[in-house]
C-alpha cells in the first residue's frame, strides 16, 4: 500500500523534501511507517527519534490531520492513501525547555 509522509520545518530541511510516499506490507502500522522514514532518511534518526520507532520528547504525530497517541503507534494500522505527519515542537509538537 502507498502512504504519504510530510515534513514540516527543520526537517523539510533535513530531509529535502516536502513530502515523500512510502510502498509498506498491508497491515503495516504507524511504527513501521517512522522505521521506513528513519532507514530512508538517516539524517532524521539523531533528530526525531529517541530510539526508531519512538520520538524525541515535544515531536507529535498525525494521521491524516488527526492527532494520534505515540504510544499506540505500533497498533494503529495504516490503510491505502493515508498521510502520516511528524509534527516538530515548532510545528505543533509539545514545545519542551
């Protein structure tokens, strides 16, 4: 199945993209999907995650423009079409000091 991922600030820029699609197995999760991104964009890895699939304090997800809990990212199941947003602390992530 397709899904689509897109970057948002500092990691347009790391990334180079605005948005990129990602070919994943059926039944494929949000985790798989932040494992694919994270193995395409190694520069991402130091950036975003603590530990692939799991992100660095403040960063937020969405799919498709919904808010979804981090802990859940490896039972949510994607579906043909769907986008999936890395939202940064700047971008409407947890801003943390």
């Amino acid at each position: 199945m397709r899904v689509e991922t897109r970057f948002y600030a500092f990691l347009r820029e790391a990334t180079g993209v605005e948005r990129d699609f990602f070919e994943l197995e059926e039944k494929a999760t949000v985790g798989d999907l932040l494992r694919a991104i994270a193995a395409r964009y190694e520069r991402l890895a130091g950036l975003v995650f603590e530990e692939v699939p799991r992100l660095k304090r403040g960063f937020a997800l969405a799919l498709n423009g919904e808010n979804i809990e981090l802990d859940k990212m490896n039972e949510i199941r994607l579906k043909e079409g769907d986008t999936v947003v890395i939202l940064p602390p700047i971008a409407g992530g947890l801003f943390v000091k």
